[in-house]
C-alpha cells in the first residue's frame, strides 16, 4: 500500500508542476482514499503527513489531509506510551507545517494536545527547533503559547516544573515573557525550506 500511495503521490507532483492541477487533486484524493484505508496509525500518519505537504508545496488545499495524519497519529503506541508518541507526531506535523509558512495551523495543532503539560512541552520543542534555525518570531509565538498553557497546569508542582523549563527557553534563546495573541500576527515566516517527507 505504500509504494502505491508513493507512486501516486509522485504523478500527483509532476501532474501539478505541469500544470494540470484538476488531474492531481484527482490524483491526491485517490492516494488519501488509499492511505485512510490502512490498518497502522503510524504507517497511515505518515502516509497522510507527506501527501499533505506535497499538496502544500504545489498550492493545492492541504488542511483535510494534515487534520487526517492528526487523527491518524492518535492511534500511535500502546496505551501507555500514546500520549507521548501523539505528542511528537503532533509536533512532527507542526514542524513541516511551519516550513510551509503555515504558523496558525502549526499552533492549533500543538494546540489540540489535550495534556496541559504535554501541550506546553510540544509548544516549548517547537519555539526551541524554531530559535534554532533562526526564525524568532515563529519561536516567540510558539513560547508564548507555551507559557500561556503552563501557568493554567495543575497541580501547582508541575505548573511550576514547566514555567521553569519555558523561562530556561526563553534565557537561552533571548525570548521574551510576552503573551500576545500570534493569531493576530499576519506575518509570513520564511526561514525553512521544505523538504519532501521521506517514508
């Protein structure tokens, strides 16, 4: 299933690159339609996160399909561990949206982690990956938010452990303790250059 899904998604780029964007959402359908058929969550989350940032890099309407490797990916691991491996498969997803300049998507992904200290952790991951390749604002948005979600974790220990670990973030990166709302900023990050996902 794999290779066919990777087949289709290379005519899928090659169909839009010339220039016939109906026949490759015709054929992005058909790969997803595949993909969602699939037993594994991790194979099937793969899957769904490189058709979506292939439909993304050639203009094509991607949001259904990252919302689908979201999903996908809760299935990921045992019981035990799957809050964990949910947690970096969300930030998996919010990285490659970020690299296509994608910031609003990529929070609201951190976002849906329903762990609030989970959810501050992936926020904080990401505004440290996004320091380090030197896009600042992207990271301040990012710590803000994980900042935000830190001081309403409860009990007041771990509230305490995480607003720690945010501001060591912060000292090291030179991020401030500010916590504007990022959904006002219209700026376009650009920094990152996409890459194809490779499976």
């Amino acid at each position: 299933i794999k290779k066919r899904v990777n087949l289709l998604r290379e005519i899928a780029n090659a169909q839009a690159q010339a220039g016939l964007r109906e026949a490759a959402e015709e054929t992005f359908s058909a790969a997803i339609e595949i993909a969602r058929g699939t037993g594994s969550g991790k194979e099937q989350s793969n899957m769904l996160l490189a058709l979506a940032v292939a439909q993304a890099q050639n203009g094509i309407s991607s949001s259904t399909t990252f919302n689908a490797a979201k999903e996908a990916g809760k299935g990921i691991g045992s019981k035990e561990k799957r809050a964990r491996k949910r947690k970096q498969r969300l930030i998996e997803i919010a990285l490659e949206q970020q690299k296509l300049s994608k910031l609003t998507d990529a929070i609201e992904t951190l976002e849906s982690i329903p762990e609030a200290w989970m959810r501050a952790e992936a926020l904080r991951e990401v505004a440290v990956t996004s320091a380090q390749a030197g896009l600042k604002e992207a990271a301040q948005a990012f710590i803000s938010r994980a900042m935000q979600t830190a001081r309403r974790i409860e009990p007041e220990r771990s509230r305490k452990v995480s607003v720690k670990r945010i501001k060591h973030t912060q000292m090291k990166f030179g991020l401030d303790d500010s916590s504007g709302d990022i959904y006002d900023r219209s700026t376009e990050f650009e920094g990152f250059s996409s890459e194809r996902v490779q499976l």
